[in-house]
C-alpha cells in the first residue's frame, strides 16, 4: 500500500507538470488513446490520461424526518405559495427575558411594543404585503428532548393578542414595531415594578412567550430576523415623575439565551400535498429524479435534499492496467426557469456524506479543505448557471470500500436549518442538461 501511495504521488507530480500541454479525451469503450513514454527517473511504465464521462449519476430527493431549527440566530416568520413545492411556512415561538428586574416604584406604563429588527434575509415576493400574528403561549418553551425541530410546537391561545400587516423592508428600514395592547403586560409590569417578579420562574408563570405566526392566507415571503438584544425586544415605554415634570424611559424584555436548554425555535413547514413530493413521509423514502420529472430537488428547513450516487463507477476496474484518479469533477444544472431574483440560488453549497438510511454524515473533504458545490465560472461566461463538484477523494474511497456500503452524496444550502431556499436540478435523464461525472483518469503498469 505504501509502495503504491508513492508511486501514485510521483504520478501526480509528473502528470502536474504535462497536463497543460497534454489532455486526451475519450470515453470507456475507445483504446485509441496516445500514450506517454515517461523517463528512468520516474517509473518505466507506460501511462495514459484519458478522460471518462459516461460513468452514471443518479439523483434522487429525499426529505428528514426533522431538523434541529432551536440552534440558529434568525427568526423565521412568514408564508408563500410554491408551484413546484406548495405552500412553505414559517412560524417562531420564543420565551422572553430582562436583563434585571428594575423598574422605578414611581413608573407609569404609557404603551407596548414588540420590536423585530431585520437581519437581512428575505425569500420571495417583498412586495406583497405580509401578515404576522401574535399569539400568547399556553405552556413553557421547554423542548421534550434537548433542543427542538422545524416540526416542533406549542399550543398558543387561539386569538392573538396584535396583528400587523406590512411589506417588508428587510434593507430599507431596519425594524418592524407592533403594537401590544397595554393590558396584556399590564399585571407583568406592575409586577416587575413591586418586586413581586424577580426571576424567571416568576416570569414565566406570567408571560409565558409568544407564537409569531404568518396569516393562513399569506402568499408573499419568509422574512428574517435578529434574536440580538440590543435589537429585537419586547418595550414596555413608562414615565416617572421627576422634578422637571416626567422622565420618559424603557424596559426590554429580549429573546432568552442564556439557559442551558433553547428558549425558542423555528417552525418551518411545507404543505406538499398536490405535489410531486406527497410520497416522501418517511426519511429512507428516495424518490428518483426519472420519477420527478427528470429533476431532483432542495429545499432548505422544511429538510429536502439531493441525494447522488455512482452506481456503475466501480467499472473502473475493468479498465486494463493500473489507474489512479486524478481529478473528478460532478456537473449538475438547475433549469435557468426554476429560479429568479425572488426565488433566489447560492453561489454554492455543501456537500456531505450520507449512509444508506439517509443519515447526514460528515462534510465532504479533500486535500484542499472542504468541498462544495461552486458555480462554474467558465459556465458563467456563456450565460449558464453550472454547478461543480471536485469529487475525485469521495470515489477514491467508494473504490475502495470493502464491504460495499449504500452510501452517496447530498447537496443543500449553507445555514440549512434557517432558511427557506430551494433548489431544482436536472436529472440523469434530463433531455436539457443530464447531470455528468467527468473523471481524468491515469493509466499505467498496463499490460501490453
């Protein structure tokens, strides 16, 4: 093995050097290929570089059962229609805190208001006008096991306490105010302020947190925003009388980050019914892009992925000689028709691992780091989104895998557990744009 390990890098080495001069295309079934007479001071073998693509990619969809959503730094609120993925649905649910429990003996509660400050992150339509309810939580923000999931909940009162309607500005202004009626943190105030409350226990048997939900009618856009402190809050506006008249001040309750269990989380969910994804109601369910339409597809968490595999790629061996891979790169399209300014695509993606009941493993990794899916500039140049993969460490380990495992590769976007993003790609059998594995492969020690 070692021996071989440093033959392969003398190998490279040399074939660094002359790739720039020489590269020679082919597909298996041709033995036409020039071969290259290299010197005593590297092997006597004879080698070949041919490049391969008629290897099979196949790619399918599959969705989790669930995704940790209690782990992020955004609020997700919002709600849009999808033509190809139904209706997606963002709801948060949050317990909130102070940063002491000091309110003058003289205060007087004037108004309320809850303040959501934009981080940033939109998807769809801005321009239509988005609804966001306010609901009381009927128990504690206390997952059942140690974090919570886009498919979490809890029960709120079924009647929200304040409903804002508005279009979102998530770079024109930099927050959103809704009015709380002043009878809803009256008691909680007054509390506060006679030392009756000074903990969050005590809180919590007061306030016990709000629902943040998206009208059942909304079709426009998932909005982000900020759990900072210094940004999002709960404000109790009060005056206290002083010798000038009367002094006007503020009281935060802000997002709760300081326990040792989460305090909120994102419910993101997507209706499918009517859709080409009804089937997917089990995780080890993999739906075939021949059976999609010739596509496969992502969407960020509600928890669909892109599943890949190269079901044929240990025919390599049957290739004549001893061969190395020395680079391999995955192509895959998604139709120019399934995304826009609104519906936006990432410049790239993550690319990890996942085993046979679709369990998400480690990030793919090579010499350089870690890998993604990038878009190929070379592409770009004629117009065409294209997104590469360098997968050659990936197959080098399939290739040696004993006992052979049903394991592959999945695309998502970056910051999957909250946001909303989707993807479509061409499949293995797209009349557009079949999704391509190109493998330049070095052939020597062949017997001649």
């Amino acid at each position: 093995m070692l021996e071989k390990l440093i033959v392969t890098m003398k190998l490279l080495v040399f074939i660094f050097c002359i790739l720039a001069l020489f590269v020679s295309c082919s597909n298996e079934d041709e033995v036409d290929f020039p071969t290259l007479e290299v010197g005593q001071d590297f092997t006597n073998s004879n080698v070949r570089i041919v490049s391969i693509d008629t290897f099979t990619v196949e790619l399918s969809t599959y969705k989790f059962d669930s995704i940790i959503t209690s782990s992020t730094n955004r609020i997700l609120i919002g709600q849009y229609n999808d033509q190809i993925f139904g209706t997606t649905r963002a709801e948060n649910y949050l317990e909130l805190t102070p940063l002491d429990y000091t309110i003058s003996d003289e205060a007087e509660l004037d108004s309320i208001a809850l303040v959501l400050n934009y981080d940033g992150y939109f998807y769809n339509d801005t321009t239509k006008v988005s609804s966001i309810n306010v609901h009381l939580l009927k128990d504690e923000v206390r997952p059942d096991e140690s974090v919570f999931y886009n498919t979490s909940t809890i029960p709120y009162e079924d009647l929200p306490v304040a409903t804002v309607n508005y279009s979102p500005e998530p770079f024109d202004e930099d927050s959103l105010h809704i009015s709380i009626p002043k009878i809803i943190g009256q008691s909680l105030f007054e509390k506060i302020r006679e030392g009756e409350i000074n903990d969050e226990e005590e809180l919590r048997n007061e306030l016990k947190g709000f629902a943040l939900l998206p009208g059942q009618d909304d079709d426009a856009s998932v909005i982000g925003f900020t759990i900072d402190n210094t940004k999002t809050y709960l404000r109790f506006f009060y005056r206290v009388p002083d010798e000038f008249g009367e002094d006007e001040q503020t009281f935060d309750l802000t997002v709760n980050t300081s326990e040792s269990f989460p305090t909120y989380f994102n419910r993101i969910q997507s209706n499918t019914e009517g859709t080409l994804f009804e089937a997917l109601t089990d995780q080890e369910i993999n739906l075939s892009s021949v059976d999609t339409e010739n596509r496969s597809y992502i969407q960020a968490g509600v928890g669909m992925l892109t599943r890949i595999q190269f079901p044929t790629i240990k025919k390599i061996f049957e290739i004549p000689g001893t061969g190395t891979i020395l680079d391999a790169t995955l192509r895959v399209k998604p139709p120019p028709q399934t995304f826009d300014d609104l519906l936006a695509i990432r410049d790239s993606l993550s690319v990890n691992v996942v085993n046979q009941n679709n369990d998400l493993g480690s990030q793919l990794f090579n010499g350089l780091g870690n890998v993604f899916a990038v878009i190929s500039e070379n592409d770009k140049e004629f117009n065409e989104i294209v997104y590469e993969i360098s997968v050659g460490v990936y197959l080098e380990e399939e290739l040696s895998e004993a006992p052979e495992i049903d394991n592959g590769l999945v695309i998502f976007p970056q910051n999957y557990n909250n946001t909303v993003d989707r993807i479509v790609l061409e499949g293995e059998n797209s009349s557009d744009f079949e999704a391509q594995l190109i493998i330049t492969y070095a052939i020597y020690d062949e017997n001649e």
